[in-house]
C-alpha cells in the first residue's frame, strides 16, 4: 500500500463528511442570511430526520422511498412549525434572547427524543442497496457514491432555485434588506417559512445520509454534526450560499487530513481553532460580504 | 440621602447574610441536617458562584457565552493540582489553590476577551464554545491533567466540614459583582448593553469594560471550579462539557438575567430540587428546555408588560399603601 | 414595587430552608443509628437488610447503570421469595435501592449521601469508575463494605473495605495480548481506542506493554475522542501491515467500528475487551462481526445462565448483559458474605469477604484477595454463524 493511495483515501473520507457539512451548513446559512439568527437547533433536525427515517422503516414499515420522504416531510413541518412558534414572537427582540430560544429549541428536541427513543443507540440498517467500487487499489464504499451524488444534485438545484425563480428572487431580496422588500409586495413572513421548510429539508437528507453511513441512532447524534458545519458556515461566510458549499468541503477535508496525519486527539481543537482564527482575522469568511452595523 | 439608603441596604444585606450563615451551621452542628442535604450545602455554593458570575457576562454585558463550564474547568485542574504538588497543611495550601484556579482561568478570560473586541451576538456565543470544547480537548490529552482517567484523591479542603470558607467565598464573590454591576465600570458595561454605538460615541472605552467583565467573570468561575474538585476529590475532563455551560446559563435565565438575587435563589432552587424529584429526573432536560423557551418568549412578549401594569398589580398597591 | 420582590424572596428563601429541615428531621429520626455509632450499619429494622445502588439511569452511559440494576433486582427477588436470607440465627429479607448519579462524580457523592440517609447497609457500586472513586473514601469513613460490579480502575480498591467483581483493566489487556500473541501468533497488531474513556485508556496501555514484553508490534494505536466517525483511523490501519485488530472499546463505537471496517473492504480480525458484550444486537449486519473474539465473564447462551436470561428477558423484555450478570452476582456474593459473617456488623462482612466462594453467573467459585480483587477465570466469546459463543 503506497503512501499516496492512503493519501487518497483519506482525502476521499474527508470529501464525504465535507458534503454532508456542506449540506448541514446551508440550512444554517440560508436562516442566517434571512432571519439574522443562528438556528441552534438545526444540529437537532438532522437527528429528527434520522429518528422519522427509523420510525418510517422499521414501525410503520413503509418502503424506502416511503420512509425519505416521511422524513423529509416531518422535518419540514417542524422546522416550519419551529420559526412560527419560537421565533416568530422575538423577531424584534434582542438577538440574545432569540439565540436562547434556539438553545432551548435544540434542548427541547434532544430531550424529547431521549424519553421517546431512551438513551440507548438503536441500530438502523442503510437503505443504501449496492456495494462499493473499486479503481485501482482504492476501494469507495456504495454510501460514499451515494452521498457525494445527493449532495451535488441538492446544492445544484439549490442554487439554480435561488437564481433563477421567483420565489429565490424573493429569498435573496429579503436577505438583503427586509424593510424594502416588504415594500416591494414580498410577503416576508412567507419568505422566512420558506427558508426554514428548505434548511430542514436539506438537514432531513443530511440525517437520511448519517444514518445510512454510521447504521445506529441516539438523541445527541445531530449536536456535533451540526456545530462543525455551523464552523463550515463561518468559514465559507455566513449568509453565502456557494460559501457554505466551500466551507463544508474544505472542513471535511481539513479534518479527516488533520485526524490523520496530525492528531486524532486534537482534530477537534484544530476545528474549532480554525472557526476563532477566521472570525479573528476575516469575519466575513471566504465568500461573505462585510455588513456594517448602523444606528 | 441617597448614602443612607444604601448605608441602610448594606447593613440589611449583611444582617440577611449571617442569618442565613448561622441557621445553616446550627443545622449542620446540630445533625438536624440529612448527609443527602449536608452533601448539597457546598454544590449550592457553587453553583450561585458560577451563576452570578455568568450573569455578569450575559445579563449585565448582554453577551451571551456558552464556555463557562470551560473557566470552571480551568480553575478546577489548576487548583487540583496545586494541592496535589504541595503536600502543606490546608491554611496554606487551600488559599494557594484558589488563587492559582482563578487567576489561571482569568488568563484564560483574557485570551477569550481579545476576540470579544471583534465579535458581538452570535459569533462570540459561538467563539466561547468553540473555547470550552477546545479547553476539554486540549486538557484531555494532556500528561499532567493525566488525561481521560482525570485526577483523583485531591484532599477535601472545600467538603461539607469547611462550610464556612466556602460561605464565605460565595458571599465575597456575590459582593464583589454587585459592587462591580453598580460602580461606574458597571453602569458603563450596563450602557454598552443597552446600546454599544451610543456608548462608544458618549466617551466609554468599550473594549476596555468588556474584556474587564470577561476576565473577573472566568476569574470567579475558575474559583467554583477550585471549590468543585475540593469538594468532590476526582476530576475528569467530560465533567466540564457544554451541557453544564448550559445548566449554568439556565440557572441565570430563570433567575432573571441582570438580577443578582434572581441568579443566587434560582441557584439554590435548581440545585435543590433535582434532588427531591430524583425519581423523575428524566424529565430535569425537558424542564430546563422549556424554561428557557418560556422565560424569553414571556420576557419579550406584551404579556409581561401587560400583567406588571395591570390593574390587579396597581390596586393591590394602592391597597398596601393604605395598610 | 420593590418590597414585594424582596418580601417574596426572602419568604421563598424560607420556605426552601423550611423544606430542607423538615424534610431532614424526619429522615434523620429513622437512621440516626447509622449516623452516630461509627461505622456498624447495622440499628435499622432486623428483617431488612439494605442493599444500596449507584450507577447511571439517566445519560449516556444510562445502560450499564440500568442493566446492573435489573440484574440485581432479579437476584433480590429470587433471594427474597426463597424465604430470605439466614444471618445467625435469623433470617432477614433484602431490599434494593439504586440511585442515579447519572455517571458524574458529584451525582455520586450525593446519591452515596441519600442512600445512607436510607439506612444502607452494603454498597453495589459504583457502576462507573469515575463515581467509585469519588466515592470510595466515604465509604472508607462509614466503614460500609462496596463491591463495584464493573469499576475497572485499578486505584477503586485501594481501601480494604472495597471489592470488584469485574476484572481490572490491566488484566484485561494483558490476557488478550497473551492469547494474540502467544497462541495465535499474531505478531503485528493495529489498536484503535477512546482517549477520552479511563476504561479504554487503561486496557489499551496494559495491552501495549505486554505486547512489547512479548515481542509483537503495534504498528499504529489510533485514538478517538468522540463520535461516530471512525473511516480515518481505520484508513491508517488500513496502510500498515496490521494482521489484526485490538479494540478494547464499548460495543455501541465497536458498532461503528466493524460496519465502517466493512465498508472500507477491512477484513483483518477484530479483537476486544468486556464492552463488546451486546455487540450483536448493536449492528445492523451481523457479518460485519463474523469471527471476532472478546473477553466476556459471562455468555448469555451459556447453561448455567439459562435461568437468570429466561428471568430476565421475562421481566424486562431484553436479553441481559455483562453489566446484568455483574448486579446479579454482586447481590448473592452479598448474600454469602452475610451466611459467613453470620451478623450485619460492616467489618464482620468486610472480613468474610475474603472467605468466600461464589458459583456465579461471571465465574465459578469467585473468591476475592485482601486487596479486593476478584479471583476468576476469563471467557474468550467468539462470534460464529452471527452468534455468541465460547471459544477454546
């Protein structure tokens, strides 16, 4: 085994948990881009979206297709019904008090699902049906091709949404400025909606794709997953779409190279260090725009 | 005029103080007192600590941070292994201690205080807690903290038979912020709050107050941490995570952020109660969850105005003036 | 606007202060005995004999603390409706009374606290070692007899009134580098351990020396803090010429561990220490487990347990674990020391400790050292054809 085929598959590994950052990380950029706010708990949609997929498949027996979609179709909803119960009432409050909002949100979710599903992981098989490939001595298993293929067709039709219909139009335009917006004949509140139902959808095939990958379940699986790509978010620049892309992939690889070939035990450390550096030295991120604070 | 009223609140205060002081020590010297409640006399004391100081950060500064437990973390290696080194008797060694944690998690408060000058909101929540999980992995895999096996057999200087320097310590640190919250550094920190483009166009030196109230806030949480490994003998780096930051900021969430007294009886409540209901801590998640849903929507809603200007409020007022 | 504020905290200070002393008197009447006269638990009720618990019920490591309270409430029962136990020249019935402490140090100290509050005679516990060492000398203080069903770390035993009923983490690792090396003849070896677990941390160190001493190689130790993702370490592992993997880790990460191994197209052979109990019921393909060997004191399919799996799986709807075995044999090693020491007197149990033999679930004929060390043979489980069982 030569050094570079290792080298290749870590960069690989690293690709693979990359995209599903990437696709966390535009749930958290897109809300942060229209509702100013960091969406606590949208670590914790992505694991309602792993419990939904269980429940679809291994209670209701639903087939697979059935079962995606019952998930996505649930953490749409909650993360519709989120915004217009918790948030919606501080929307001119100050941002502390919607950020602990969020906090209890995340909070809420996690300990609901610990008294629903207990603290034990449950095993979930992959619903992915094909095994993986081989090219010269590497072998990529079938969750990698499937996962890296999702990713790139969500955030394709993500952009193409955002830039070329109305309703993206419409998403941009409130980001921008709300105020004028609203005076333009968008319907605001309808905007936010549909930013939230289209994070948590994106957060729900995350969850799908997890459990897919790691093949079990408990309450806290979606707080680290979404931490790092809320890091994943800065890094590209809060509030950028092709950024949050940027960033999920460049974390992904940072830390699988870093866990490799640095320090397990620190490629946490080297995560989070890197989320301080760039808010020390360019707050904006990679792709962000500078905004300044006005009386 | 306005002298003698404070002069008047002080005595008051301190009076409450040594009540409070000598009717639990009569209880703990008169074994009126269960071990399951004696056993939770130092915990209280430490978690009004931490509270109050985190209120200083998130309810006088309006700064939310969430890597609180991270200073305590800090403090509470530091001390432990101050006592583990110095094999002296416990009037020197203990103060020792304490100072080390503190001033260790001060510096720490520093490092932290540097990016708050760039940073507001969000971004800096997210920053503190992106420290707390970089100071757990970093001491986890460090040799002298001796990593995940944690420390153990650290002498209990600060269990329940040293109640009264804990007291003591709990009682000087609530002081010490108070004085600080109404002092003109606190009034400045309370106006950088309530609007930080007016206060740094009225003369106050913004950055300067708030690294302040960053520095002296991880200095009395790194003194909980202290009195936590004295207390408890072991330490392990999972003890210190981002659900005991969250615990902490519940605790003054409840309390009333900006109130002192909200942060000190919200500390005793939470501390207390979750052992009475023992049986039913599942539920303890779910509990703090919705308080802090509940407690920013109410705080935020008209609700609140609506009740506290309501007429039931006014006429048991005016009832009471008339008594 | 002011004073009203004040008055209701001031009344809500005393009501809380109110509570506690009332709360208190009345428990402190019941169990003043086992305050005062230092030591001897003995002064409650001559029919009960109080078994207190400590471990997690809530939390991350919630299973262990409920598995070894199920295990123990199966043994009570069946002890109880046997007629009890003969002490001397009665016979007394047992009571169990398991706190939380939810795996946290300072959880521990309290629930150690409140179960003497109860009148606790001996001490089951604690589950994890981090609690026993918090806890160990209280427990010293009182002079109450402690058996920890699974605290591994050395350093629990330290005090003569502390026995374990499971093995140490040194023994572990250093059995299975004996069986690797020596009678499988495996000369290079991968690890892959949780660095931020004392369990995991201290069979892999013993693990290592003992390789070293016997001439084999460890050609990478990869560590892991937290998580599920594990494809990094196990690409390393892949890179070297490992012949087999060492994985002493709990069975939920060993889970991820295998299915990601397979994913990866690993098919080197995994071995693990006692946490890999229960691994089959954890992963979604049993193939991915197919010939793995673990260090295991109890087997479920074994006959001897035949009783206590069908009990159990009768009571609580799962089959029982190591952790269950442990609570289940810890309350009979109780039960013998009571029959030797023929009263409830704390240091007369603690000397009968070590006179005793116990045919359990986790071994036959558990005696225990002066230093509280079990003595008892280890079980290598294999998994064949996706089910557990006993190899060589």
């Amino acid at each position: 085994m030569g050094i570079l085929q290792n080298i290749l598959e870590q960069v690989i590994n690293g690709l693979r948990s990359g995209s599903i950052y990437a696709l966390i990380a535009l749930g958290y950029t897109m809300v942060y881009g229209i509702a100013k706010m960091i969406n606590f708990a949208h670590g914790d949609i992505i694991m309602v979206g792993a419990y939904a997929l269980y429940v679809g498949l291994a209670i209701f027996h639903l087939p697979a297709v059935g079962a995606v979609l019952l998930s996505i179709a649930i953490c749409t909803i909650l993360g519709v019904g989120i915004e217009r119960i918790a948030y919606k009432p501080l929307r001119s409050a100050q941002p502390l008090a919607v950020l602990i909002t969020a906090i209890g949100v995340s909070f809420l979710l996690q300990s609901l699902s610990l008294l629903i599903f207990g603290a034990t992981p449950i095993p979930q098989a992959s619903i992915v049906g094909f095994d993986g490939i081989k090219i010269g001595g590497i072998s990529i298993s079938g969750i990698t091709i499937v996962t890296l293929i999702v990713t790139t067709i969500c955030m394709a039709s993500l952009t193409w949404f955002i830039n070329k219909t109305k309703l993206g139009s419409a998403m941009r335009a409130v980001s921008e400025d709300k105020g004028a917006a609203e005076l333009m004949g968008i319907d605001v509140n309808k905007t936010i909606s549909l930013t939230f139902a289209i994070g948590s959808a994106l957060a729900a095939i995350a969850g799908i794709l997890y459990v897919c990958q790691y093949q079990s379940l408990k309450p806290t699986l979606g707080a680290m997953p979404g931490i790092k790509a809320f890091v994943a978010a800065v890094l590209g620049g809060i509030g950028s779409v092709p950024g949050a892309m940027l960033g999920g992939i460049i974390l992904g690889l940072i830390e699988s190279l870093s866990k490799a070939y640095i320090s397990t035990e620190l490629s946490d450390a080297i995560v989070f260090g890197i989320l301080v550096l760039v808010l020390l030295i360019k707050p904006s991120g990679l792709l962000g725009k500078i905004r300044k604070e006005k009386v | 005029m306005k002298n003698r009223q404070t002069d008047k609140q002080l005595i008051k205060n301190i009076a409450i103080t040594i009540i409070i002081f000598i009717i639990v020590e009569s209880l703990l010297y008169g074994g009126l007192l269960s071990r399951q409640f004696r056993s939770l006399l130092i915990p209280v004391c430490i978690n009004v600590i931490l509270a109050v100081s985190l209120n200083l950060t998130t309810g006088f500064l309006g700064e939310l941070t969430l890597g609180h437990a991270g200073f305590m973390s800090v403090g509470a290696y530091t001390g432990a292994l101050v006592t583990l080194n110095m094999n002296l008797p416990m009037a020197i060694e203990f103060p020792v201690a304490l100072f080390a944690g503190g001033i260790a998690a001060a510096i720490f408060g520093v490092i932290i205080g540097v990016p708050v000058l760039r940073l507001r909101g969000d971004y800096l929540a997210i920053v503190t807690l992106a420290f707390g999980e970089i100071i757990k992995s970093i001491i986890n895999s460090m040799k002298i903290t001796n990593g995940a096996m944690g420390l153990s057999g650290i002498e209990l200087h600060a269990n329940y038979k040293h109640f009264a320097y804990v007291f003591a310590l709990t009682v000087i640190t609530i002081f010490a912020i108070k004085n600080m919250v109404h002092s003109r550094q606190g009034r400045a920190v309370c106006a950088i709050r309530d609007n930080y483009i007016a206060a740094e166009a009225v003369g106050i030196s913004v950055s300067r107050f708030k690294v302040m109230a960053f520095v002296v806030a991880a200095f009395f949480a790194g003194i909980a941490g202290v009195i936590y490994s004295h207390n408890v003998g072991t330490l392990k780096p999972t003890t210190f995570d981002y659900n005991k930051s969250i615990e902490i900021l519940v605790i003054v969430v409840l309390g009333g952020m900006g109130s002192i007294r909200g942060s000190v009886i919200a500390a005793i409540i939470l501390t207390v109660l979750p052992e009475l209901l023992r049986s039913a801590d599942e539920f303890r998640m779910l509990l703090y969850a919705i308080v802090l849903i509940v407690m920013m929507i109410f705080n935020s809603s008209q609700i609140k105005q609506r009740i506290l200007s309501s007429e039931i409020l006014s006429r048991l007022r005016r009832v009471k003036k008339e008594a | 606007m002011k004073k009203v504020k004040k008055i209701m905290a001031l009344g809500l200070a005393a009501t809380l202060t109110f509570a506690s002393m009332t709360g208190c008197s009345s428990k402190s009447d019941t169990n003043s005995g086992s305050n005062s006269d230092s030591g001897t638990a003995s002064g409650t009720s001559d029919e009960t004999f109080v078994i207190g618990g400590i471990g997690p019920l809530t939390g991350d490591a919630a299973s262990y603390g409920i598995s070894v309270k199920q295990g123990a409430e199966i043994a009570v029962k069946e002890i109880n409706e046997a007629g009890g136990v003969k002490v001397g020249d009665k016979t007394m019935q047992l009571e169990l009374k398991f706190e939380d402490d939810q795996a946290t140090a300072d959880k521990a100290v309290t629930a150690y606290n409140t179960l003497m509050d109860g009148g606790m005679n001996v001490l089951l516990g604690c589950v994890t070692t981090g609690s026993c060492l918090a806890v160990v000398d209280l427990a010293k203080e009182d002079n109450i007899l402690m058996l920890t069903p699974s605290g591994s770390a050395a350093e629990i035993t330290k005090n003569d009134n502390v026995f374990r009923l499971c093995f140490t983490d040194p023994l572990q690792g250093e059995t299975m580098a004996e069986h690797m090396i020596t009678d499988l003849h495996y000369k290079n070896i991968a690890v892959i351990y949780k660095n931020s677990d004392e369990y995991s941390t201290g069979v892999y160190e013993a693990f290592a020396a003992k390789v070293a001493e016997l001439g084999g190689t460890i050609t990478t130790a990869e560590a892991f803090a937290d998580g599920e993702d594990f494809n990094t370490q196990l690409t390393s592992i892949k890179g070297t010429d490992a012949e087999a993997i060492f994985a002493p880790i709990y069975y939920n990460d060993a889970a991820h561990v295998v299915t990601q191994a397979a994913d990866l197209s690993i098919t080197l052979p995994f071995f693990g220490s006692d946490g890999w109990d229960g691994i089959l019921d954890t992963v979604t393909d049993k193939a991915t487990v197919e010939g793995a060997t673990f260090l295991s004191p109890f087997f479920s399919g074994e006959e001897t347990a035949a009783d206590f799996v069908a009990n159990y799986e009768k009571a609580y709807n799962t089959t029982p674990d190591q952790f269950a075995a442990d609570g289940y044999d810890g309350v009979y090693v109780f039960k013998s020391a009571l029959e030797q020491a023929k009263t409830t007197e704390s240091a007369d149990l603690i000397s009968a400790m070590t006179q005793i033999k116990v045919d359990g679930l986790t071994g036959t004929g558990i005696s225990f050292s002066a230093t509280g060390e079990p003595q008892k043979a280890a079980k290598f489980i294999k998994i064949e054809n996706g089910e557990y069982a006993a190899a060589k």
